[in-house]
C-alpha cells in the first residue's frame, strides 16, 4: 500500500538523502507548505515571510517499510527540540513538522510525537498541522544529494544524517543491484 507523508525537519536535502537510502521508497519530493503565499519560490520561502516550512513527501510502499519507521527515521535525523531551526539553518522555514492528512495520520503523528519527547527527553518543538497546499521546489532541489555529493553542506550536514540511518536502520537499506 502507497502511503505519503509530508515532513520538515530543517533542509529539506537532508531528509531527501536520508529516506532515499531506505527500502520501500518510491519517491522523495523537497517543497514547501504551511505557509500562506501561493507557489513560493525558495528565495520567497527564504525569507521567513511566507510561513512555509521546507518539506519532503515521502512516499512509500508500507508493505515493504512500515509507517512507524519511517516516523522513527524523521526524529532521529533532526533534532526536533530546537525550534525554527536545524544546526545553522535558522528561521521558521526549518522547523520541525509533521503535516497530516486525515485523521489516521494525525493520531500516529502524535503517537510518534509522544513516543520522540519521551526519546528526546523531554519537550519537542515539532508542530502537528494539517497538511494544506504542497508546493514542488523548483528542479534543482529534488534528490540534491545524488546529484551534488561533493557539495560543502551535503559533507557536513547531509551525510552524518545518512550515516545515522544506515547505522540505525540497517535492515531497511536499499540492496544494492
């Protein structure tokens, strides 16, 4: 069964590279929502006036990785007690979020919430908003990882977050053909 959910947790190229490395990912697409400005543009976005988040919906095969591991990869490759921001990235468009559609998945992403400030060790600053429009950032946004490895912020901030997710969630990597 295709599932899809739509998360921010600081840059959006960090979760991109880390879901992708999973097993069971059928597509990894960076944009913006939350906020209120029509089909922002990054630099739009960038300014912290439009109130958009930098995201990624993930979509999945649950059959292949379940719905709660992706949840557990979203609060262990972002630190979801700093809020409106990751590391440097500073600003309301990298907080931490989860943007549900439906109930079903608003009672797992509080779930999850729940089960990550207990993991955290006390409050999270994550938002549990409704998921509204979901705009696609622009072409060289998507899979940035893959196609810029040797990009300063991809060595820095990108691979550690990967690495964590290949040590942790080891039997949900891709194989390799």
């Amino acid at each position: 069964m295709t599932t899809e959910f739509v998360l921010a947790g600081g840059c959006f190229w960090c979760l991109d590279a880390a879901y992708r490395a999973l097993d069971g990912i059928e597509d990894v697409v960076s944009g913006y929502t939350g906020g209120t400005v029509p089909n922002p543009s990054y630099e739009l976005v960038c300014t912290g006036t439009t109130g958009h988040a930098e995201a990624v919906k993930v979509i999945f095969d649950e059959d292949t990785i379940p719905a709660e591991v992706i949840l557990d990869v979203f609060f262990t490759i972002h630190d979801p007690r700093q809020l409106n921001r990751q590391g440097n990235d500073i600003g309301t468009q990298y907080r931490s979020a989860m943007f549900y559609k439906g109930e079903d998945q608003r009672i797992l992403f509080e779930q999850k919430m729940a089960e990550a400030s207990e993991h955290w060790g006390g409050e999270i600053t994550t938002s549990l908003e409704p998921l509204g429009d979901f705009y696609e950032a622009e072409d060289y946004h998507q899979d940035f990882f893959r196609k810029n490895p040797d990009q300063g912020y991809c060595l820095a901030v990108a691979v550690p977050k990967v690495m964590k997710v290949r040590q942790g969630f080891a039997k949900f990597l891709k194989v390799p053909a």
